[in-house]
C-alpha cells in the first residue's frame, strides 16, 4: 500500500526513521485523529493522513527554498500541530529540527543559532520573529525566516521573511518537479541519520546541542510504549516546551510509534479547561504541576462550607489508606471498597474531573523529586501516577516504575533495553539504545560524558536497592559533598523536602565544607496570597508579603519540619537548616538563577546573592541588598529590600520525631 509520498509503508519492524513511520501510520490509521488544537475556542483536528499532506507540502516548499540535507533549521513557539509537522518536515528533506524554548531570552536564542548554523527559523508567531530580527545582524549563517500565525506581520520586510502557508502553497505548487527529490531524501534516512537536536538546559554553563538519531527515538519509543502498554487509542496534551526532550518523545517519538492523538491547548491560560475538555489517558508532568493543582485543590478547600470540608477529609483518609492497594490490585475488605466507591461517587470522580485527570490510565512525573504526601493524594485518588528518571542524552528513559511496584521513594527499575552501574563515587551510569550519538561540536564533553563502550555518567549520585532493584536517587554528584564535620552534604534532597510545603516554591541550601546548613526559600505567592486574603492581611507586593512576620514563622515551622525529620536520618542529619531567609523575589530564568526546566543554577545564586550567604553565616538579623531584575519587556530594573534573617529549630541527630513517625 502507498502513501501521498508514493514510498510503500513499511511493517513496524522495518521502520528506519519518523517519517517511514508516519508513512507506516498513514496506511495503518489513515482516517484516525493524529493532532488537534484549540484556536478561538474550538478544537480542530487532522487525521494521519491529512497531517501527512501538510507535512509533505511544508517539505517541498523548504527545498524550493533550498534547504540542504545535514542544514539545521530553528523552530519556536508554542505547542502547535503546524510546528510539529515543521519537525517531520525538516527530517524529510534530510535536515535537522532544532526546536528552541519560546520564552528563551535573545542571547540564549542567539547562540542556539549561531552554534548550530541555522539556516532557516520556523516562527510561531510576532514575538519569536522579532526575537529572531533584533538578532539577524550577528547571524552569519541565517537565510530566511519563516512564521505561522500572521497577526501583526502585515506591515514587517518580507525580503526574507515568509508565512508558513505561502510556503507550503509554493510547495504543493512545485509537487510535480520535487516530489522525486523529496521521495529520494526520505528514502536515504536511516536508524544512524540525525532525527532531532536538542540544547540541554546549561545547568553549569552554556547549553550542549545533544544529537539523537533515529535509532535513540524509534527504539526508545517503542520501549517504553510498551513498557505501559500506550496504543493508537490514547490521547495526550503536547504542553511543555517543545525544546524539552520530553515533549519530543511523548508528542513526536511515542506519537509516531503508537499512532496516538496529540492534541494541543489554544493558550498556557486555557491548558486547564483543555485538559478537562481533552481528557488525556497519558499525561506527563513535572512535580510543580501536580503541587500547583493539590495548591489550587486545598485553597478551594479552605473556602468551602464546613459539610463540603468534612466529607473531603473524611473521604480523603479513607483514599490515601485504601487508594493505593486498590490501584496495585492488592486486597482491600469488602466494607472499604464499597465506601471508596461511594468516595468516587461524591468526592474522587468530581475532583478528577475538575483537573482533567477522569481518564487517565497512565500518568507520570520526573525532572525534581515529587513530595510524597503529593504522590500519594493523587494515587489514593485512582490516578496511576507514577515517576520515571530521565535525561536529554538518554531519549528521557532511564528508569521506570512498574505497575504495582510504585513508590514515591524510587524512580523505578531500568526501562527496557537499559543497563544500569553505580560508580566507585556514587554517581548513576547507565547505557541504552536512547543514548545520543554526540554534543554538537563538542567532541571533549562528549568524551567527558559518553565512553567508548556507551556508558553515560549523569551527574547523580544514587544507589540500586538489592532487593528490588529499583534506583534511589540521592543528589547531583557534583552537588553531593562533606560539611565541615565529615557530614554528608546533600542540597537537593533537602530543597526537594522543604518544596514538599505548598508554601514553598523553591529553595536553595548552602553548606558544603561549612560547619553548618543555611538556605534561601521562594514563597509561592498563589499559596501565601490565598492564606493573606483569607486573614485579611493587605500586601503591596510579593517583596512586602515574604518578609511578613506571620509568613516568616510559617516557612520556619516548616524548615523545622523538615529538620526533625533529617534527624532521623543518621547519613544526613548534618543537613538540617540553622538558618534561612525568604528571598524578596522570585529566582527566575530570564535573570539567570535558573535553567528554563527550573534547575537552579547554584553557581549563578551563590555569586549574584553573596552578600546574603554571608549575612546568613555572619550571625546578621538582617540585611539590606539590592537585586537586577529583568522585566517581561526586556527591561532592566532594581529590586531594593531588607530582609529578615531567621534561625531555625535543630534537632539532634537520632531523634525521631512525631513529625517523621
């Protein structure tokens, strides 16, 4: 059987490349949905074979625009089918995608450029042009720019500027004369050819273009489907970047492979009405999600009436004691099951309603550690959620977590095809048909991270447990280090729990080589505001609320938490927090304090906020400082505050408090 682009559809076991396997699902799912997306409140969708047209179209207008094959072409905006078909589109032609963050900043945008070569940039729309125009001039590579939704374009140069339908017409236009140039690019693809790049996020230092191949994407697809059994079925909503690798896997990897649904949200401010609406049976997403929805979820709780209250947490008991066992099918007595059905009746159905999650049968999340108290309310509500460990050079899977072998204190056992060895340090290596071919021009990094027998260090520390093999992810190795006293230093296990708190956006701890632990801790303006509003407590602004007395006491009820509750951890009870200070801003990408996957970028905090770190350890009460900020617009501007510096309850080592039992 042929498609439009005339090659015969190959079997699954013979599919060498994305596009033969959009050609495979053309013949297989021809008529089925492939892609929806919400614009001006109504949904739209394209089948297989009509997103192929489109895509074949797309491909002959590129190469009568002479896109070469091994040419890099840019493309940015938000999820949107039309940016996905790019993706296939360039891959067919015999060239590269290199799918850019939308909210990067424009230096960031131009050494993705500029590194990679790119020739041509695929648009979203007015703001990722203009990014791209303030940068055309230090562009040397850089032929044409082409953009998708032409509001505010009307009056722009067009000398190299195109809209994307006008290059798909002259591609239809020209079918006839490279149509056999295209059949013959698509035909040379293979499992070694290029299929993706994408920039790491720069946790340490300038962003690396990790290359994936057809092999890394297909094979690890087809694993990890399987792994959870993902069909042509289920429907997924493409909201994360399109930069994040994650996102290529689920919406274009898994996608291709399964011959599932990607439907795509008409804005950020209607994702949560378009879940509700889309109902997806697969869903990803990172902890700060699922703790921003529990947020929302106990804000509405604590304005309901005091019936509504009672039954949620008379039913919400019941669920996290018998949730999780009915979920693994393990026994639950007669009288619990028939009172958790009645709980999924008034409480657990309509609450999985109201965050999009009624149909979901396969749910997880990664990139941070995700609180267990979080964890477990959405297990005890019926949702399979479940984490997995991944990376950029891995074709995101590392780890998975089988069902009936969840747990909120491990990220899984290796997925399918995936060795895994601990290091004589501790760090996590692991090797796999995901792992990537190379760093773009990068050659001495590549060797760094990959050796000659493919095994990949990734920068954590962590340990396989004997017994069931599942890994346990401890910190960053680089991260992971010795307080003064011999202690065992371990930041991100301790920012993790004191992000646990819905109070608490974010929080960074310092210690390493010190004779103590001191942090900074984000509020979440959401959380606090709600609770300042509640008791009538008036704020001008986010500065103002952190430094207010009562929020102060709150983070330093939870910071001794938290400490109670390392103390009875013999390894890191040298981790408790004496001291911290709630930041007067929140750290933010566009200023540099973090990656735009909300990694903390530590070296950046601990030069920009010196004077902060010294005042925490100088014994200070308080101190003034003054902070650059970038505003929406691009504007620079300074925060000036004074703040409060708390101490913290400790604990001795060994106890074990209430809090911990």
């Amino acid at each position: 059987m042929t498609h439009q682009g005339g090659a015969a559809a190959p079997d699954s076991s013979d599919v060498r490349s994305v596009p033969a396997l959009l050609a495979r699902n053309v013949a297989r799912f021809g008529g089925k949905p492939a892609y929806r997306e919400k614009e001006f409140g109504i949904w739209q969708s394209w089948t297989w074979s009509e997103a192929a047209a489109e895509i074949e179209a797309l491909a002959l207008g590129l190469l009568s625009m002479g896109l070469g094959v091994g040419e890099h072409v840019a493309i940015s905006g938000r999820n949107r089918p039309a940016l996905y078909w790019a993706m296939v589109a360039v891959q067919r032609c015999g060239a590269v995608p290199v799918p850019l963050y939308q909210d990067a900043a424009a230096d960031e945008i131009a050494y993705a450029l500029e590194h990679c070569g790119a020739v041509f940039v695929i648009a979203g729309d007015q703001e990722q042009v203009d990014k791209v125009a303030e940068l055309r001039e230090g562009l040397s590579g850089l032929r044409h720019t082409f953009y998708l939704d032409p509001r505010g374009m009307r009056h722009y140069d067009h000398t190299a500027l195109t809209a994307y339908a006008e290059v798909q017409a002259a591609g239809r236009a020209a079918r006839e004369t490279l149509l056999p140039e295209l059949e013959a690019r698509t035909a040379a693809l293979g499992p070694d050819s290029t299929c993706v790049m994408l920039y790491t996020s720069g946790t340490t230092g300038r962003p690396k273009g990790v290359v994936l191949s057809n092999r890394n994407i297909i094979e690890t697809a087809r694993n990890s489907a399987e792994f959870d059994g993902l069909g042509a079925s289920d429907e997924v909503l493409a909201y994360l970047p399109m930069a994040w690798v994650g996102d290529f896997i689920f919406s274009i990897g898994q996608a291709y492979w399964t011959g599932f649904c990607v439907n795509c949200p008409e804005s950020a401010d209607t994702m949560m009405t378009d879940l509700r609406e889309i109902g997806p049976t697969y869903y990803f997403a990172p902890p700060r999600v699922f703790e921003t929805q529990l947020t929302s979820v106990m804000i509405r709780m604590e304005d309901a009436g005091r019936l509504k209250r009672w039954l949620f947490d008379r039913f919400m008991a019941l669920a996290r004691r018998v949730g999780p066992a009915l979920l693994d099918s393990r026994p639950v007595g007669l009288w619990d099951r028939l009172l958790y059905r009645l709980g999924d009746l008034v409480i657990y159905g309509p609450l999985k309603n109201t965050l999009g999650f009624s149909r979901v049968r396969v749910g997880y999340t990664a990139g941070e550690a995700i609180g267990p108290e979080i964890f477990d309310f959405y297990r005890a509500l019926g949702i399979n959620l479940k984490q997995l460990y991944g990376q950029t050079e891995a074709s995101v899977f590392i780890t998975q977590q089988p069902d009936g072998e969840v747990r909120s204190d491990t990220v899984g056992v290796p997925s399918p095809g995936v060795e895994l060895r601990i290091g004589e340090n501790g760090e996590v290596y692991y090797r796999s048909p995901g792992v990537f071919v190379e760093y773009y021009k990068n050659a001495e990094s590549t060797a760094k991270t990959k050796d000659a027998e493919g095994w990949v260090a990734t920068g954590d520390a962590g340990f396989i447990e004997a017994e069931s093999g599942h890994l346990r992810i401890i910190d960053r190795a680089k991260d992971v280090g010795k307080m003064a006293d011999g202690h065992l230093f371990a930041p991100k296990y301790v920012e993790n729990k004191l992000k646990f708190y819905p109070n608490i956006l974010e929080a960074v701890v310092f210690g390493a080589n010190r004779d103590r632990c001191c942090a900074f801790v984000n509020i979440d303006l959401t959380a606090v505001g709600n609770w300042a509003e509640r008791n009538n407590i008036a704020y001008a602004s986010y500065q103002e609320l952190s430094q207010h007395p009562q929020v102060l006491a709150t983070i330093g009820a939870h910071v001794a938490e938290v400490n109670r509750d390392l103390a009875a951890d013999p390894m890191l009870a040298g981790c408790q927090v004496h001291r911290f200070l709630v930041l007067h801003k929140e750290l933010d990408a566009d200023d540099g304090e973090m990656t735009r996957t909300r990694k903390v970028r530590r070296g950046v905090i601990g030069e920009k906020y010196a004077d902060l770190i010294a005042a925490l350890y100088g014994g200070k009460d308080e101190i003034y400082t003054e902070t650059e900020v970038t505003y929406e617009d691009g504007r620079k501007g300074k925060i000036r505050a004074t703040l409060k510096i708390q101490n913290a309850e400790v604990v001795p080592a060994g106890t074990r408090a209430m809090a911990a039992e």
